[in-house]
C-alpha cells in the first residue's frame, strides 16, 4: 500500500475554549484509554466542555473529560466516565509544558478530541484567560467580519 493518508475523525470540541481563552501554542497528545472507553468514543460519545490539563513533572493528565460509559459492556466490566486520564507526550514537552504553565495566567486547555487513524488524540493549547474586554473586542471584530461579508454578497 502506498502512503495513504490516515483518517482524521473529531470526536469531541470544546467550543467554548475559544471564546474564553486567547491560544499561544497548539500542540497533539495521545491518550491512555480503556477498551469500554475506545468503543464508546467510536461511538461519538464525549465531552470535553469542562475538561482541563494538568502538568507535573511525571506527565499531563486529562481531568474533567466526561466519557460515558459503553451501554454493552456489563457494569463490572465499564470505567468511570469522568476518571482522570493520561496524556502521551515526550519527555521533553512535559517539562517544556511544565515550566510554561508555572506562568502566572497560563493554562492548558484541551480543544478537541480526535481519532487519528485507529488512534485517539487530544489536541491540547496553551492558553492564557482572556479579560472581558478581551471577549467584547473578539466580538466586535467577529461581528465585523459578519458584516462586511453580507455587504460583498449584496453587491454581487
């Protein structure tokens, strides 16, 4: 076989990261799962809205991430939906990660979960918090943005 592309599915985005937080850095992680929790993402069931990154110096986990338990599996069988998971990065980016997020106001947010080939990844930024009148400029500018496409699509 040549090289194909590999297939990438999102399973989850946070949306709301956006609005709330201006991105630095982006970066890819995999993640440790469980079987039960594999079939219920394949599944499409996820949610990272409230989901956060935390940095020590032994690894990153994924705290917050609600994946709901796999209906099939029996009950001895399934996980917890909102366990902590492992993050997979090299050792060098979690010290990098580590030192950048000692940082007074900087965060790590993760923004979509995605399927990779057959592997599942974490598409994590770094992120520092935005003011409020951060958000209303962003508005602002959104809402421009709006406008002067509706203004090209009359005059055509």
């Amino acid at each position: 076989m040549a090289d194909s592309p590999r297939l990438r599915r999102p399973i989850a985005t946070n949306r709301r990261a956006k609005h709330d937080y201006l991105f630095l850095e982006e970066f890819e992680a995999g993640i440790a799962l469980l079987g039960t929790e594999v079939k219920s993402l394949r599944a499409g069931r996820a949610s990272i809205q409230e989901a956060y990154a935390l940095v020590k110096h032994d690894g990153v986990t994924l705290i917050g991430a609600n994946i709901p338990e796999y209906p099939q599996a029996g009950p001895k069988m399934n996980h917890e939906p909102t366990r902590a998971r492992r993050l997979l990065l090299h050792r060098k980016e979690i010290e990098r990660l580590f030192k950048k997020v000692r940082e007074k106001g900087v965060t790590l947010v993760p923004l979509e979960l995605l399927f990779d080939g057959h592997l599942v990844k974490c598409r994590l930024a770094l992120a520092r918090g935005k003011k409020l009148h951060d958000k209303r400029s962003s508005e602002r500018e959104k809402e421009a943005k709006r406008d002067m496409a509706r203004a090209m699509g009359r005059r055509r």
